[in-house]
C-alpha cells in the first residue's frame, strides 16, 4: 500500500503572506531540510524574546518605545511558533496514520 502524499506547511509565507507548501515524500531532501533549519532558528528566536520580555517587564523604568518594539517583536515570533506547531501537528497526525 503507498502512502498519502501529503503537503508540509513551511515555515514562511509566500507572496501577499499567503502559506507556502512543500509536496514531497523525501523527508531528507534539501527544501525538508531547510524548512528544518528555519523552524529551529524560529523557535530559538521566540525563546530568546520570552526570556528578553521577563526581563524588560520586570524593569519599572522601561520605555513605551521599547515595549513597543518588544510587543511586535512577541508577535512576530509567536506567529512563527504557531505556524511551526500547526505543521508539525499536521506531520505528526500523518505519521500516525500512516502506521495504522
């Protein structure tokens, strides 16, 4: 029996912010790979902004242009992991199809 062939959502958009797939079976090819990388370089970013946000609320004499700056820069990042989740949610779910 094949398998489904299914499309990976990648971690960016494409022209107007519309969503950007990848239709493959190779989990090891070059454009998987780089849809890796970029997920990895995403979730570290969001990581270092969490850590950077605990450390600006608790300073009182914060700046409203720096909160600003932070406030877009979290959701910026929270953009990304939530797209990182949904795709890897959707990998997941084929997965676990594919071995029943």
């Amino acid at each position: 029996m094949t398998t489904p062939h299914e499309l990976r959502l990648l971690p960016w958009s494409g022209p107007e912010g519309k969503p950007c797939y990848l239709s493959t079976d190779e989990r090891g090819g070059y454009m998987s790979r780089l849809a890796d990388n970029v997920e990895a370089v995403q979730l570290g970013t969001a990581a270092e902004l969490l850590e950077e946000a605990s450390e600006t609320l608790n300073d009182r004499d914060v700046a409203v242009n720096e909160m600003r700056r932070l406030t877009n820069d979290l959701s910026r990042a929270l953009r990304d992991v939530l797209r990182v989740a949904t795709s890897r949610g959707h990998l997941l779910a084929v997965s676990q199809r594919q071995r029943t």
